[in-house]
C-alpha cells in the first residue's frame, strides 16, 4: 500500500475538525486553548504534505512562521488565563457572563 | 523525490540592494518602538510621563517617508528590493512586498488613527491604576503589523502581520487586570481570535496547495478563469470565514460587543477603527489579488455575509442601551456596508477597493470621534450608559456638537463626511446594473434608516432631555482629548464637505500584485 | 514526479468527493462547489455526533460513589481538583517557549552563514537584539525574581 499525501491531508482535516469540535464543545479554556493547538497542527501538516507534494518550500516556510506564531499565542493566551483564573479559580467559559447583550 | 529540494538549497543566494525608501515606515516604527522600549527599561518610573509622548512622535516621524513616498510617486509600485537587469531577483519574498498608492493611502490611516488612540489613551491610563509605558510598546507593536498587512502580497506575510496585529491587542483587551470585565473581554476575544486564525490557516494551507504558491499574484495565475474545484472553493470559503472574525462580520462577531465593553475605552476605539481597518486590508488583498478569477464563489458569499451583518448589527443595536456597546454594535453593521462593494468586485475591483478605502478612512474620522467623546463624558459621569448622556448640552455644548457631527457622519446624513463614504459604496453597488449589486444597495439604504433611528436618539438624549442627577457642572477637558477630538471634526467635516479631498486620494487606488 | 504533474494531480485527490454525476447537471456549477462546501460541513458535524453519540451508546453508565472520583494514582483525592498551586515555574516555562521557539529561525541561517555573509550576520543580530530586549524587559521589570 502506498501511503501518498492525500493520506496526510485526510489526518490533517481530521484533526483540524477534531480540534474545531474541541473548542465548541468543551468549556475549559486551557482546553480549549489545547484544541486550538491541535488545529494549528492540523494546518502545519497539511502545509508540509502540500510542500512535499507540489516540491516547493514555500509550505515548510510557512510552517516556521505558524509555530512561533502559535507560541506566541500560547504565551498570551495563558497568561490571560491565569490572570481569569486568579480572580476566579475553576471558572469555565459559561461562568464568564458578566457580559451580555 | 526530494532531488528539487537539494537543489533549491543549493542553489547560489544572490541578494539585489534593498530598497531602503520603501520600508522606510515600518523600519522607523520598528526602531522607534524598540528605542521607547530601552528608555522605559533604562528610566523606568523616571520617564513613565513621556512615553505617551515619544511613542505619538515615534508615529508621526514613520509618517514622514509614507508622505515622501506618495510625493515620489513615479516609482510606484516598489517592492523590498531594486530591480536592476544586472542583478536577477531571486529572492524566495519576492514580489511578497509591495508598496503601491493603495498600501500608502492605509499606512498613513494607521499612522494617523494611532496618533489619535495615543491622545485618547494619555488621560485614561494615566488616571488609571494600570501598567502604562508597556500599553504604548504593545499599540506601536500591533501598528507595525498593520503598515506590514497594507503591503503584504503573500499568504505568509498575510498571516504573521495579522497576527501581529492581533496578539498586542488581545493583552490590551485584558488590561484592566483587576477588573473581571476587562478579563473576560480579553479571553473572549482571545478564544475567538486564535480560532479564526486556525480556520484561516487551513484555508491558506489548502489555497497553498491548488496553487503551488503563497504569493497571491502566483495564485492568482495558477486559478484558470471560470476553473471551479470544490477545493478551492473550501479554501476560499475558509479564509474569507477566518478574516470574518477579525472584521467582526456576523455570525462571526459574538466577540466584538464584549470585548469592546469590557476592554479599555481607548483600545476599543483602536480596535473598532484599526484593527478592524486590518483585518479590511487583508481581505482585499486576498479578494482583490489572489482570487479575480473566482468571483462566481467569492461574491455569493460576501453578499450574504455583507447582507446579514449590516441588518443583524443594526436591528441589535437598536435595543442596546449601553452606548459602548451600541457603537460595537453599529461597528458591526458598518462592517457590513464596507463588505457591501466586495459583494460585486468582478471586473470593477479597483473602483470596489478604492470605494472600501474611503469607507475606511471616514469610517476611521468619525469613529474615533466618537469614542474620543465618550472618553471625555465618562470622566465626569463614569459611566457609558445612554441615560448619562442626558442634558449634555447643557454643561459641554461644544461636546455635545461634537457628538452631534459624528452621530451624523454615522448616520450618513450629509454634509458631514459619512455620507460620501456611503455614497461611494452605492454608486459601485449600482454600476454595471447588476441584480445582485442593486439589491444589496436596497438592503444598505432600509438599514441606514434604521441605523438613523438610533444614532439620532443618542443626540436626543444629550440634546433635549435634562441630566439625570441634575448635576450640570461643566467637563474639564484635557488638551489630549481635546486635540483628539478637534482632529476628528475637522477629518469628519472635510472628507463630507469637500469630498475630493478624500477621494483625489482613494481614486487612484489600485492594488499592486507584485511581479 | 515533476511540479507540474503534482499541481493537477493533488487536488484531484481531494476533489474526488465531487459530484460528478448528471443527475447533478441542471444545478449550476457555483451551486454545486457550495453543495461539496455544505458536505464537508455536514461531514464535521456527522463526525461530532458520532463521537460523542457512538460513546454514550457503547460505554456503560453505572455510577458509583467511589467511580466518579478523580483518579489521583490509586489514593484517594482529598479536596477539589482546581486547588490553587504556585506558579513560580509558569513564568519561566512562558518565557523559555518564547526564545525557544526563536530557534527555528537561528537555525536555518546558521546552516547557511557562509552564502548569506556579513548581511545575514547583521541582520541575525538585530533579531536576536529585539529577542534580547524582550529578556531585559523581563528582567528589568522583576519577572525573573524568585518570588
């Protein structure tokens, strides 16, 4: 059996869409932030198979620029939630509603 | 199978000369921002009152080569290197960097609407017990991603400037540390930021693939015309989703009234008028550079979003009774007619991209405007509530005019400039006598009365009804936000009155692709 | 395989899912991408339900007292499972995934300082100057403190 990129791309929707029922289903943000992470995955592997497929660095490129980014994120996203979570221990995504309209 | 990628690497690196004129912005805004950040470091306390100052200054010195630049204008467009025969450009950036009349015309906006968020910040951060010089650091940091997204030509440099654009802006939302409100703001419009820019990653991920290439113009060429592939379909439909959280088009704007109320007032304004402004930007560079073939998918879709997002941000507005939260919602339905010309882009993309740039830069006047006054009336009544603003006119006329000229311009009732913004928009919706086009100039004109209805009963309420705790005392206005406030009125009076002073600008707006 | 064999073929492969039969002829081609669009969609939230739907159907639902606690290795837990902890280490961790990332870019050009000359080396040290100034930052500010 030959494993050819449209394998990898089919992980890679897989995870992405995993990663996306995540975030809309559970209500913890740091775990919600690890879903984000695996969708940012998802994308860096959807962007080396195209890479390897179409032989063009290009895709590898951007996978440089989508793991600092996402570390960056990761960064400012927990210390967000750390700064929520001092003031309110245990809060999920539902307990923030002192905002609506 | 790896034998290319060998031989990529391999191969010689020449280096063309930069062109040192044409990044002359972003340089000076990187240089500056980093010299503000080693004499906080060095100072600390000592120099914490002029931060303010020497970051205000850091913007209007980068705008001195964006004014040389469009002087010089028959060089236009200029990439990152000079082009010369004996030199080849083989860089792998190439064409990725362009700055043209369009990207100039944005980066001067930035420029000046981040002069205008630092007056409106002085006082509030200052007065409040909040990190301040850091604030500073981080707005010239998201500017800068904003002067990079106006010249990027390329789905990398696309993504890394809108993040850079994003990431300030997310610890600015919860800046108020110890205020629940301003927490959640900012872990809301954190969540909903890092997810839109997943989905817009994957989007740009799948483009990256049909076409072979991250360049726009490269995509461009790779999509034959009328070439329709469920893939590309998929890529478009994800990026367009993944730029509809940052422009805050519904449904994807569930974040924009929380944050805007919970955050800072100031960043509010920056993130109703320039982050938003941002996220404008790459969507037409995308559109407009990336995808001219594609407009059988691509105009169906804003239409339906341009549609929804002005009626669906009008008729909430119209309960709100938080003024903060009514202008984020109004912010939203705007959003809407700024998509309106990208609904009907096909052949006509320069008249629908200079029309989209007016918008935004009278969107930009009279937005921030507003906040400038809701700033100024929040000292005194520490609260946005509509109800607060009753009897205005009888301890600050000149605010309450003020107000009065915004709310107009909002509003789009001439002659005050947002109704040539509006103006322009219809006139690209009529042209070609298109059905969809029209339609959706119906759909504009029923919500702009709707939009009237409210935006008129805020000047009601400061101008007829009495102050609700009878306390008439006048409003010490500080020089910052009066400056801040003046700036706009005079930008919102003339871009209405004379118009061609705004659109001698945007008309010759056109987007570069680079080689 | 060349580039040009690859551009065609790839999004052959994912485009297999197209409709590609008449009965789907009368509908218009920009309906029909949006059809796929509508598939994929329907295909996330198919496979959502099935997760969380095959589960609750398979696994078996008899809880004890003893069962719907924490698992904390065989001991068993005392309190809430949100206890406060220090975070002395957090900020550490932060910063050491910020610079460490950085790498990704050192790398590449260390592999290739030669070609890319004296031009590389100024610009590798503006880079790390603006990473460095971040660690002042930090350091300045009090953040590194054991506190």
């Amino acid at each position: 059996m030959i494993v050819t990129e449209s394998w990898y791309l089919i992980v890679s929707a897989l995870l992405f869409a995993i990663g996306a029922t995540g975030l809309l289903v559970r209500r913890n943000p740091l775990v919600m932030f690890m879903c984000v992470e695996l969708m940012l995955n998802a994308v860096n592997i959807s962007f080396v198979a195209f890479s390897t497929a179409l032989q063009d660095l290009a895709g590898q490129t951007a996978v440089f620029f989508v793991l600092v980014v996402a570390a960056a994120e990761v960064v400012v996203g927990l210390s967000i939630v750390v700064a929520v979570m001092r003031r309110r221990p245990s809060a999920t995504v539902d307990d923030l509603a002192e905002l609506k309209g | 199978m790896s034998g290319t990628f060998v031989t990529l690497v391999a191969a010689e690196i020449e280096r063309p000369s930069i062109d040192w004129h044409a990044i002359a912005p972003e340089l000076i805004l990187l240089g500056g921002g980093a010299l503000v950040t080693v004499i906080d470091l060095i100072w600390l306390e000592r120099v914490r009152k002029l931060i303010p100052t020497l970051t205000s200054l850091v913007f209007l010195v980068a705008l001195i080569p964006v004014i040389t630049l469009w002087a010089d204008g028959s060089g236009l467009p200029r990439g990152l290197w000079i082009i010369d025969e004996n030199v080849p450009a083989t860089g792998v950036w190439e064409g990725a960097f362009v700055v043209d009349n369009y990207s100039l015309v944005l980066k001067g906006l930035f420029l000046l609407s981040a002069y205008v968020i630092v007056l409106l910040s002085t006082n509030y951060m200052s007065e409040g017990d909040y990190y301040d010089s850091e604030y500073y650091q981080l707005i010239a940091a998201s500017v800068l991603g904003m002067l990079v997204m106006s010249s990027s030509r390329d789905l990398i440099s696309i993504f890394v400037a809108l993040e850079l654009v994003s990431i300030p802006a997310y610890l600015m939302a919860a800046w108020r540390k110890r205020d629940l409100k301003s927490n959640e703001a900012g872990l809301k419009y954190m969540l909903m930021g890092v997810f839109a820019s997943a989905i817009l990653l994957y989007g740009m991920s799948l483009l990256y693939g049909i076409a072979g290439s991250t360049l726009l113009s490269d995509i461009a060429a790779a999509i034959d015309i009328g070439e329709s592939r469920p893939v590309i379909t998929l890529g478009i439909v994800f990026t367009i989703i993944g730029f509809g959280f940052k422009v805050s088009a519904v449904p994807f704007h569930t974040w924009a009234p929380d944050t805007y109320e919970g955050a800072p007032t100031p960043l509010t304004a920056f993130l109703a008028v320039a982050s938003k402004a941002a996220g404008f930007v790459a969507l037409i560079n995308v559109v407009i550079v990336a995808l001219p073939t594609q407009a059988n998918v691509v105009e169906p879709f804003i239409w339906v979003l341009a549609a929804i997002t002005m009626t669906v941000g009008n008729l909430i507005a119209l309960r709100q009774t938080n003024l903060v939260r009514m202008l984020a919602y109004s912010g939203v339905a705007q959003a809407g007619y700024m998509l309106a010309p990208l609904a009907v882009y096909d052949g006509i993309s320069d008249r629908a991209t200079s029309a989209v740039v007016t918008y935004l830069v009278i969107y930009a006047a009279m937005n921030l405007g507003a906040f400038a006054v809701v700033i100024i009336a929040a000292r005194k009544t520490r609260s946005a509530e509509l109800s607060s603003y009753g009897g205005m006119f009888n301890y600050a006329p000149g605010l309450t005019l003020a107000m009065t000229i915004f709310l107009f311009s909002l509003a789009g009732i001439p002659p005050v400039g947002g109704w040539w913004a509006k103006f322009e928009v219809f006139r690209v919706l009529t042209e070609g006598n298109r059905t969809s086009g029209i339609a959706l100039a119906v759909i504009a004109a029923v919500n702009s009365v709707i939009a009237a209805f409210y935006y008129l009963n805020i000047a009601k309420q400061m101008w007829f009804l009495p102050s609700p705790d009878g306390d008439n005392s006048r409003i010490a206005i500080p020089p910052a936000l009066l400056a801040a406030v003046g700036l706009t009125v005079a930008a919102t009076i003339v871009s209405g009155v004379l118009p061609g002073v705004v659109s001698d600008m945007t008309d010759f707006v056109n987007v570069a692709a680079g080689q | 395989m060349g580039v040009q064999q690859n551009v065609a073929q790839i999004p052959v492969d994912l485009g297999s899912a197209q409709p590609r039969a008449v009965a789907f002829a009368p509908v218009s081609d920009f309906l029909r991408e949006y059809i796929v669009v509508g598939l994929f969609g329907a295909l996330a939230f198919g496979l959502v339900a099935a997760f969380i739907g095959l589960a609750s159907i398979f696994r078996p639902d008899r809880p004890t007292a003893d069962k719907v606690e924490n698992y904390e290795s065989g001991v068993d837990p005392v309190g809430s499972g949100w206890s406060q902890s220090q975070i002395r280490y957090y900020i550490f961790a932060l910063l050491f995934v910020m610079f460490d990332v950085e790498a990704v870019f050192i790398f590449p050009w260390a592999a290739r300082l030669e070609d890319l000359g004296v031009f590389g080396l100024v610009e590798m040290v503006i880079f790390i100057f603006i990473l460095a100034l971040g660690l002042a930052y930090a350091w300045r500010k009090g953040v590194l403190r054991w506190v």
